[in-house]
C-alpha cells in the first residue's frame, strides 16, 4: 500500500497528524476499522458477560473504561428478556474523561459511575455483590475482589496476559526484561487469587494476532493504550515512526500478539 492508495492521508505527515487528534477516550476501537485487525478470544468476553449478569441480583463494574461493554451486555439482556436485569449495577473508572463517559452512557440505565482511583480501595461495604465483574483492569486488586464479594459471589472478567503486542512495545523501547514475561502471567494471578481466599473456577489463556496497516493506527493505538510506551509523543518518537511508515507501506502490515486470559474466582461459601 501507497501513501497514495490511502483513503484517509496521502503523506507519513498527514497519517501522523490524524492518529494525534483521534480522541481516546473509552474502549470503543471502532476507528481502527480498516486499519488494524485483531483476533478476538474464543470465549467472547461481552456475550458471556451478558449471561452472567441475566438474573445476579447486585453486580460491580470495575474500572468500566467508558462503559461500553457493560452496556453492550446489558443491553443485551434486555433485548432477550429471559431474565431480569441485576436488581443493582455500579461501575468504577479511575480516568476523569472516561468516568464522564460511562456516566452519559450508563445513567439511563439506571447505573452509577463512581470515581475510584486504580490504587485505592473500593468504596463499598464488605459482602456487597454477588457478581463482580472486569475488562482488562490495570491491576486486579484481588483482596478488594474478596472483600465486597457475597460468599459464595463471582468475579468473572477477562484480563490483559503477559507482554502482550511487546513487538510493537519493543519496536520502540528495545528488548524487554525476561521479568516482564511473568508481570500478569494467569498463574501467578491464579496465585494471588487463592492467597486473597478466592476459589479459582476456570482459567484460560489465548495468544492472539494483530496487524496494524498504517501509521495513523500505530499512533493511536500507543495514545489509546497509554502503558505500552510511557510517556509516548510523536514528536519524541518521529524517527521510528517514520522507518515504520517506511515499513508498512513498503512490506504490508506490522505483527503483534495480544495475550488475554479468562478468570473466573468464587468466594467461598464457608
């Protein structure tokens, strides 16, 4: 692909200027349409999701984003009307932007959005939820989990693996630490679960492919996903930018692999 067989930019310059202005708030990455792919997990995170909240009586959101998957599986609850909604749902976000976007977008379901910081405790009374739920939160804060927890109350959520699109992050950063292969590794979440007095109900892990086919969506991905490259800005990382340019329209697409794992932990009954 050319720069000029692009729709939406015909110079590297142009690509750079569109992927800074795109905005970033929340986790809706339809943009990327036409512009990046990248495999889903078998297990279908949002349609499982749905079916657990059919019928849970009070349910936690965790760090919701812009609350777009919460609402994706409750609206489609409603929509099959085989079970009642959850009688109480609440969400936290930790990012000012996002808290103002889940808020617009779950208040007319009846859903708070409350402001919790990713490091601080949750701000509910212990036992407060059958169902706790996450999509790729920062950190799983696994004593927290247990705590707001009912016995014998679920968390279920999908988490982020270790090193995940690390050929894009060390693209720009170099050769990671082997230390980082085992940062969000499933066992050793399976093992902070356990020792926070969780019971772990399935576990599982899938490696899966993208491909980002410009630059525009390299930019945006890293501004998106703010922990990839810390402190990413264009200006600061032009030349690699330019030689992946270079690459992407000279030899087609540059490969990644996401990890992602499903967790499901109970609190026990006793």
């Amino acid at each position: 692909m050319s720069d000029d067989d692009h729709p939406q930019g015909t110079t590297f310059e142009e690509l750079l200027a569109e992927g800074a202005a795109v905005p970033t708030e929340g986790w809706d990455f339809s943009w990327f349409e036409g512009r990046a792919t990248e495999e889903r997990p078998s297990w279908g995170y949002a349609v499982s999701l749905a079916g657990r909240l059919a019928g849970a009586g009070a349910v936690l959101d965790i760090q919701t984003g812009g609350g777009e998957v919460l609402d994706f599986a409750l609206a489609r609850v409603a929509a099959a009307a085989t079970a009642p909604a959850p009688v109480l749902t609440v969400a936290t976000e930790g990012w000012p932007a996002n808290v103002a976007r889940a808020t617009a977008l779950l208040r007319p379901r009846g859903i708070a959005v409350v402001a919790v910081p990713e490091t601080a405790p949750l701000p509910f009374a212990d036992a407060a939820f059958d169902l706790v739920t996450s999509r790729h939160p920062v950190r799983p804060r696994w004593g927290e989990i247990a705590r707001v927890l009912r016995p014998g109350g679920t968390y279920f959520a999908q988490h982020v693996g270790p090193r995940s699109v690390y050929e894009l992050v060390e693209y720009f950063l170099g050769p990671q630490p082997e230390a980082a292969s085992h940062d969000r590794h499933p066992d050793r979440e399976r093992a902070e679960a356990e020792a926070a007095g969780l019971e772990i109900v399935d576990l599982r892990a899938e490696r899966l492919r993208i491909e980002f086919h410009d630059i525009a969506a390299v930019v945006h991905f890293l501004r998106k996903v703010i922990w990839m490259v810390p402190d990413f800005t264009v200006e600061a990382h032009q030349p690699r930018l330019r030689a992946l340019h270079e690459q992407l329209t000279g030899q087609g697409p540059f490969v990644a692999h996401s990890t992602r794992h499903l967790i499901e932990a109970r609190r026990p009954l006793a």
